[in-house]
C-alpha cells in the first residue's frame, strides 16, 4: 500500500495524498523513477489508492480487499498496464487501450492506465497518447512511467504532472564503479542489470563514449573523420546508439554539476578530464550541449541515418563554441 513509501518517497506520497483530499487529482501523471528500483511497485500503490473506493493507503484500514487482490492477479477491468512489445510500445496497443476505455466503467467511477517505459513510444504511439491526453475524460486517469523526464517527448511532459522519485543512494555510494552505477541507471529488470555487468564487452563500450567527448572537447570538427565510424560499429543498432545518448547526457550532467560546484554523481574518475571540459565552457553552453543530446536522442527512436546524426552531433555541438 502507499504507506509503505512513506520513508521512501516523502514528498511525492505528500503530494498524492494532498491531492485526494483537496479534489485535484490531475488527469495524467509522468512518474520519474530515477533509478528507484520499486519504481513500477510504486505505481501500483499509486494506482490502488487512486481506484480504492475509499483511498485507503495502508492495510490496517482496507483488510486487503478483493479488489487489490484482483488488480495484483492482473484480472481488475479498469486498470490497464501496457509495457513494451520488443524495444517499443506500439501505437496499436495505444489504439487497443482507447477502445476498452471508451466504454463505462463496470466498477466504480475510476479507470487508470500505466504506461511502463514511457520512453520506449515511437512515433506513432508517441502521437497516439499525446491525444489522449490532450483530450482528456473525466475519470480516467495515466501514469507513466519514465527514468528521467528528458527521456520524453517535451508535448507529452508538458500536458502531465511530474513527481519525481527520491533517487536510490547508489549513484552517491563511492563503493559502486561506474559500470555498476550505469547498470542501475540504464536498466530496471534484474536480467538485464546482471547481462550488462558481466557482458566482456561492457567496458569497451564505456570507454568509447568516454573518450569520444574528451576526444571532442580537445579537437572539435575533427571528431568526424576519426571518431564517428569507430563510435558506430560498436554502437551499431538503434538501442545501443540511444544508450550511448544516455551515457552522453549523463557525463555532460556531470561536467554541468561540476561546473556549478556540485558533487558528480558518475563519472568520478573523470575528474581531470571534466576540469578541463569546464574550463573550456560556460554553464550556458553546457545547458545547450544537453539540449541538443537530448533532442538528438529522441530522433534515435525513429528510422535516422545514425551517420548523419553522429555528423549533426558534432556540427551542432561546435555552433554553441562558437
């Protein structure tokens, strides 16, 4: 129950709770997980208290009703969880969700739908929800779920409300590598956490984004000619290339904190290379590198030629030096 993340997760609990006793229950929700490994468990206490008739937030009230018990075997009618089909969600389960929730409710008033991974829509699906949102119906309401809010398309940010979850202590713990830091940050299932860190090739990977910004920094233009081919026949598909985005975005996070004398939460052993990577830039221009590597990453959920968009990378990073 939401209780549970008193401790956890103070101020976005506060938040819900305030918001069933003064009414204003928003319509969609984006949920930035931030690494937070009970994330999707959260969500769901989110959900039950929502579509409890009574929105009780602990067990000692509700006596574990048949209701909970139907929405955790996955048989509750007006709660829907769409997680990715592959790499993606698709646009026809978008289209299936719209036509279930079309018609009344058979229990109670509420219909809620949570979309895990919201970072994973394409274009289409992208398009399909963002309508769905934008036209909103009484008594439905959307969490999605997301890591980190950049993740997502600006429109669809923009029409929800975000809370955002208290981050997990792992990116301070000085005892964690920055393999182990990016595992916990880049995936949520065990599995994959687990493939990542004993994948051989893990760390070639790391390295090579790592040396393909210092690289950057110190020769500019020249990163297209020597860099770029390299960089792709390693990150040679579309969900490596945005993992590298996300690498990318992280390290540049780091240099921004640095810079504003913040601690760097990752690439700690990169200390020397990001003095020199901030003393090369302004808080302003660091603010547009992050702009254009998140709007860069969002292209890579489409069909682009990853050639061109190494090459626009580049180009766009050395117009803000400019």
């Amino acid at each position: 129950m939401l209780d549970e993340y008193a401790i956890d997760q103070p101020i976005v609990y506060r938040t819900i709770l305030n918001a069933i006793l003064k009414d204003t229950v928003t319509h969609a929700y984006l949920l930035e997980l931030n690494g937070y490994s009970k994330g999707f468990d959260f969500a769901m206490a989110f959900a039950k208290f929502l579509l409890c008739p009574n929105h009780y937030s602990n067990r000692e009230k509700c006596g574990e009703c048949h209701q909970c018990e139907t929405i955790d075997d996955g048989n509750f009618l007006e709660l829907k969880i769409i997680h990715p089909d592959g790499q993606w969600i698709k646009k026809e389960q978008l289209e299936e969700l719209q036509q279930e929730f079309n018609r009344k409710a058979l229990v109670g008033n509420q219909k809620i739908y949570i979309i895990d991974g919201a970072d994973k829509l394409n274009t289409s699906s992208a398009n399909s929800i963002l309508k769905f949102i934008e036209e909103p119906v009484p008594g439905i309401t959307a969490i999605l779920l997301v890591d980190n809010a950049y993740q997502v398309m600006n429109t669809i940010v923009s029409r929800c409300q975000i809370l955002s979850l208290k981050k997990e202590a792992f990116t301070q713990k000085e005892t964690l590598s920055l393999k182990e830091k990016l595992a916990y940050y880049s995936f949520h299932e065990q599995g994959e956490i687990q493939n990542f860190l004993n994948n051989e090739d893990t760390d070639e990977k790391i390295t090579l984004m790592v040396d393909y910004i210092n690289y950057f920094e110190k020769n500019g233009y020249q990163t297209i000619i020597y860099k770029n081919k390299p960089f792709l026949e390693t990150f040679n598909d579309k969900n490596l290339l945005f993992l590298a985005f996300q690498w990318f975005i992280l390290y540049y996070k780091d240099v921004l904190n640095f810079s504003l004398n913040k601690k760097i939460e990752f690439f700690k052993e990169e200390e020397p290379n990001i003095t020199i990577i901030t003393s090369k830039n302004t808080v302003l221009s660091l603010s547009k590198k992050l702009e254009i590597l998140l709007d860069l990453s969002e292209k890579i959920k489409f069909n682009v030629n990853a050639t061109m968009l190494m090459d626009k990378l580049v180009i766009d990073f050395m117009e803000v030096e400019k």
